[in-house]
C-alpha cells in the first residue's frame, strides 16, 4: 500500500478526516470533484471567468431572461468552456496543465455558446432551414455535449446519449413496438441545437434558471458557516441519544441535503467527522458507514431545498405546479424515509448496548442555540415560496440573507473576498449539471420526436399484463439501473420521459396523459424520482455506500447491502405514495394524513425491529417473520391490513415487553 493510500485508509481514525483528504475521497468517487488545479495566469482567467458566468446568471435572474435560445446557449457555453479547462480527459492526466487540445474545445464551446447571440434574428426567421454552417456548428454543439458530459459526469449518461441518437437515425430498423421512420442528419442537427426540444431544451431550461440560482445559494451557506453549524446542532440535538453518534449523521444529513444535491457530496462532508464518531463508541465500520450513506443519500430528498431533479419536475409535470407543491409533497416521505433510518439505527444501538455522548463530548449547547440566526437564510427561502414568491427571486433573497448573516457570524471569515469566491464556487458546482441537463436534452429530443416515450410505456404495460404492482416493479428496476450509471438529474429526466407515463396510463386508463389527474402524475414522477436517487445506495455500483467505505475503512460491498437495509424504508415509501397518495397532501384532510402517517411510523418500527433482530430483547426468527409481515401490512394502504397489522404488533409488542428480561433468540448482527 503507497504512503498516500495510507493516508486514505481512516480504519484507525480517531478524529474527521482532514479538508484534503476530503478532497481525495470526493475526487475518487464523485466526478464532479475531480477538478484540475491549474497554475499561473490560467488560474486567474478560470476564476474570473466562473465569476463572469455568475454575474450572467445574477444579471438574468434579476432583470429578467433573454430570449430561451440565448440565454441556454449563453449558459451552456460559460458551462462547457470551463469543463474542458477544468475537467480532464482522464483521472490519470495532470492536474495542474491544460493540454493543447483541451484549449482547442473551449475554443469550440465559446463558438458554439455565441452563435445564437450572433444569429438570433436570422435563425428565427429561416423556420428551421440551416445553412451549412448552421449544420456545423450543430454537429459541433452535439459533440462537445456529449464529451463534457463525459468528463464532468461519467460515461453512462454519454452511452445512452449516443444510443438514442442512433434510434433516432436507424428508427426504421428497430423492432416493430419501437419503430419509428427514421430521421435525417439535418432533421435530428436540427432538433438538437435549433429547437428547444434537444440540448436547449427543457432540463438546460432548467439549469440555467432555477438550478443555478440555489447552486450558488447553497455555495453561499457554506460561505457562511452554516454546514458546520449542522453538525453541532445535530450533536446538542441528539448526541446524548442512545447510539448518539449514528442519530446525529442521521439529522445532520438531512440538515446538509439543504445546501447539496449529492449524495457522495453529503458522505464526504458530515461522514468525515460523525463515522469515527461512531466508531469509536462501538458500531461496525460497515454499519457506521451505511448510516452515514443512507442518511446522505436522503439529503437529495429533503425539503425545502431538493436536488436538481425537483426543479425539473415542476417543468416536466407543468399544469401551474410551483416548486413549492413539490417542496410540500415530498415533506412526508422524507420524514418517514429519515424516520425509517432513525428507527434501524436505534435498535441496531439497543442491540450492542452503545451509549450516547457524554457531556465532556458534547458542546456547549447554549453557545449552539445561540447561533441559530444561522438558519436564517433557509427559514426565509421557506417562506418566501410560500407566499408566492418566484422561486428565483426567493433564492435571491435568500442569497441577500447568507451574505447578512456572513457579516453577523464571528466564527468565520466574511467580506468582499468570500462574496466573491462564493459567487465562483457556485458557478463551479454548475458545470457538471449544465453538463448532464444538455446532454440530458439529447434523449428528450429524441423521446419527443419519434414518440418513443409512449411506445415504451405501452409495451412495458403490456409486459407487466397491465398490473400495476408488476408495472411498477419493472419501473423500480429500470431506475436503479439507470441510477448507478447516471447522476440522479439524468436519471429523472430518462425515467420521466420513458416510464413515468406507463405508470400513468395505469392509473388513469381512460384519460390521455396529458389529462390525467395532477395526484396521478405527481405519484408516477416521484415514484421513478425515488428510485433514480437511492440508487447511490444499491450494489453493485453505490457511489454514496463506497465513500462512505472510504472512510470508515469497511468493505464497499456490505457497506452498501447495510445501506439499502437501513434504506428499506426508500423501497417501500414510492409504492405508498402511488397507492396512498395522501402522503403527497394533495386533496385530503388532515385525518387522512395522520392516520397514513401513523400506519406508516408504526409499520416501519415493525420492519426495523425484524430486520435488526432486537426490539426489548432479542427477537427469535419466527418473531422477525411475524413483525415483518405486520410491518407491511401497516404499510399497505388499505383499512382491513392496518387494522390487522396493528393487532398483530400490538401483540408483539405486549409479548416483548413482558419477556423483556428473558435473554432468547439469537442476536443477529448487520456486518
């Protein structure tokens, strides 16, 4: 083992892990960390440059868009120029050089990213008849789409880019419940740079409106010491808690998805400090780091703030939904998701008789409270897109607020210079998405104009024999394979293109889509939005579990089975949602709700007590069956089955209580 991989191997770690070690992890498994550092005055140009692509942003989302084209391209192009500059060919090359040709495509992204500026009013006019250079500089754009979204977000999404454009060309030799008449090289250049159903299409939309915004929100909060803050109150919340350490990963996760929307991101940042934590007061290195993975990966699901897939599913479903409607219906499956996990780790704690913090371990809670102005900004943005604001002017302000409470906050470091190194960050975590977003348009386009998305969902109806429990087990499938190639964005946009209508067309049989009732829809998008995501927590590939493994020191493979059985309850809240869609708080009472709610806690309560093997006292296998089948029957949104379930745990219960002194059943552990 070299001195440097050593230094990677955190099996002995006593305290978090260093910033650059944080860094190695972060660049080993998300590629969107693996950046160059280049020395000299390209450093300098690069930083002004993120800067220039800011200011951009801060000018449209102030004074209003320019033209769709314009201001798409405008962004792609800032996006791409700095991912050739930023990002390598591959992780072998030099981090500190920027080879000849790399110079070349950002060239090539400078050209493409002007050319609708410097032709708009031409191109509007010509109806979609290009010149020669048109068809060029369109063939040019596809390609460095393509190869940016390489290099910033890995070789899937790339693959399957370049698989759809191929359908859309030799359509005409595809099996017959895919065929279509084939398109023309000009036809599909034309669709995919001069149109707004390709590259610069709804997911760039996206990108360079909203997403953007709470980007460079979330690179402010860090600015302001808030991600810090998280820790120590997760620590004053819950550190004295039986398994302290695995519940205050479990709440400063869910804290940190606030201010990031990756999953491997999360793992790396609150991992590096609570996994030793945990460690060190007993808890398995593969466990301790399936806590940490499965918390982080929740962090993408937690309002207010969302991944980037949740601001392309108010573009997707359309029909007046703001984001706050999505922000609102994904509250209660989150909780229950961060719930389900707390539940896990609680009796998992039980089961090894691990303590909490004690006070020496603990801060000074009064000093903690004390500093809760810190939450200021996201308490703000809050209710700002309650009130109506545009989601874009709430991140402003929310912006405004970070840079206030910077000045307010003595334990960092804030003025002018962290304004601005904040403005560059936030441009810097763009690349990649505006990168995913282009490239994600390609397969849109495609799903768009040769009606693919409807031809997939009725074959897969037809596949499942029109079950809807069948339908969706092939829908789950289909996303957790998608998601372990592809970052979670990309994913949601494939999903939702392709096998959110069959999901659709099940539920509202009678209706065209496009009619189908908004609880249908909302259900059938979150339903593939849940699965894209916990895919960084499903063997084989689970980025989110093997970094995790990175600092524990465990193994990458049963860190990741731990982290999809703490994760059951992810498995299990996208059924309830398209089964019980009262979790969504879409046109029901708050009875429903809590009663949904309560079936749900206590159905999960009965699944982790079966699947951890401990509850009051050991739990013998005959009794895990019995609770893992009242478990789900709870679960199951139906009178009858939460009635028994109910019955059945409550006898459970009255049986453990009552035997709780008596040491039988065998202790089974998760290792």
């Amino acid at each position: 083992m070299t001195d440097k991989k050593a230094a990677l191997d955190p099996g002995a770690l006593q305290e978090s892990l260093t910033l650059e070690q944080q860094q190695e992890l972060l660049e080993k498994y998300d590629l969107e960390s693996n950046q160059r550092n280049p020395q000299n005055f390209m450093k300098h140009i690069i930083y002004f440059g993120l800067l220039a692509f800011t200011l951009f942003q801060v000018y449209t989302a102030i004074f209003g868009q320019f033209p769709a084209q314009i201001q798409r391209t405008v962004h792609i192009g800032f996006a791409l120029t700095f991912v050739f500059l930023l990002f390598p060919a591959s992780r072998k090359l030099s981090k500190r050089t920027i080879p000849f040709y790399d110079y070349i495509l950002a060239v090539i992204a400078i050209v493409v990213g002007s050319y609708w500026v410097i032709n708009y009013d031409r191109l509007v006019q010509s109806l979609g008849q290009l010149q020669t250079m048109d068809f060029y500089i369109g063939i040019l754009a596809v390609i460095i789409v393509l190869e940016g979204a390489r290099r910033a977000v890995g070789l899937p999404i790339t693959i399957i880019a370049g698989l759809f454009l191929l359908y859309a060309f030799y359509g005409q030799y595809m099996p017959d419940f895919m065929a279509h008449r084939g398109q023309s090289l000009d036809s599909i250049v034309n669709l995919m740079f001069f149109s707004t159903d390709g590259i610069l299409g709804t997911p760039l939309a996206v990108s360079s409106t909203f997403i953007f915004a709470f980007l460079l929100f979330g690179a402010f909060l860090v600015k302001t010491g808030v991600g810090e803050y998280f820790n120590d109150l997760a620590i004053s919340v819950a550190g004295k808690l039986v398994g302290g350490p695995a519940k205050v990963a479990i709440f400063s996760s869910a804290l940190q998805g606030t201010i990031s929307g990756s999953s491997v991101a999360n793992v790396v940042t609150s991992g590096s400090y609570t996994i030793p934590m945990m460690k060190r007061l007993g808890y398995n290195k593969n466990f301790a780091g399936a806590v940490e993975a499965s918390a982080s990966t929740g962090g993408q699901l937690m309002p207010p703030i969302m991944g980037a897939a949740a601001f392309l599913m108010v573009e997707f479903i359309g029909r007046g939904v703001t984001y706050w409607d999505i922000a609102k219906a994904a509250a209660i499956p989150a909780i229950l998701y961060f719930t389900g996990i707390w539940i896990m780790t609680h009796f998992e704690a039980k089961r090894l008789g691990l303590r909490g913090l004690k006070d020496e371990e603990m801060p000074d809670r009064s000093k903690v409270f004390k500093k809760i102005y810190l939450l200021i900004p996201i308490v703000l943005i809050i209710i700002l897109m309650m009130s109506g604001v545009p989601v874009i002017h709430a991140a402003l302000y929310g912006i405004i607020s970070c840079i206030i409470v910077g000045f307010i906050n003595p334990d960092v470091k804030f003025g002018l210079k962290e304004i601005i190194d904040g403005m560059v960050d936030g441009a810097r975590s763009a690349l990649a998405v505006a990168a995913a977003t282009a490239c994600a348009g390609i397969i849109v386009g495609v799903v768009v104009k040769t009606g693919l998305g409807l031809s997939l969902a009725n074959s897969l109806v037809k596949l499942a024999g029109g079950s809807i429990l069948l339908t969706l087990f092939f829908v789950m499938i289909a996303s957790l394979i998608l998601g372990m190639g592809a970052p979670t964005t990309a994913n949601y946009v494939i999903t939702s293109t392709i096998a959110a209508p069959a999901i659709i067309a099940l539920l509202a049989p009678d209706v065209p889509a496009s009619a189908a009732p908004l609880i249908v829809v909302l259900s059938a998008h979150f339903f593939v939005f849940y699965f894209g995501i916990i895919a960084d927590i499903t063997p084989p590939v689970a980025l989110a579990a093997f970094a995790a493994s990175g600092i524990s020191g465990g193994d990458p493979i049963r860190t990741g089975v731990n982290s999809a059985k703490l994760a059951i309850a992810a498995f299990i809240i996208p059924y309830m949602i398209v089964f019980s869609p009262a979790l969504l708080m879409i046109d029901v009472t708050i009875w429903q709700i809590l009663w949904v709610v309560f079936t749900a806690v206590m159905g999960m309560i009965a699944i982790g007590v079966g699947i951890i093997g401990y509850w009051y006292r050991p739990v013998s296998w005959i009794e895990r069956i019995v609770l893992l089948a009242a478990g789900l029957a709870m679960i199951y949104p139906e009178s009858l089955s939460d009635t028994i379930g109910l019955i059945v745990f409550g006898i459970m219960f009255v049986i453990q209580y009552v035997t709780r002194n008596k040491e039988n059943g065998s202790k089974v552990a998760i290792s």
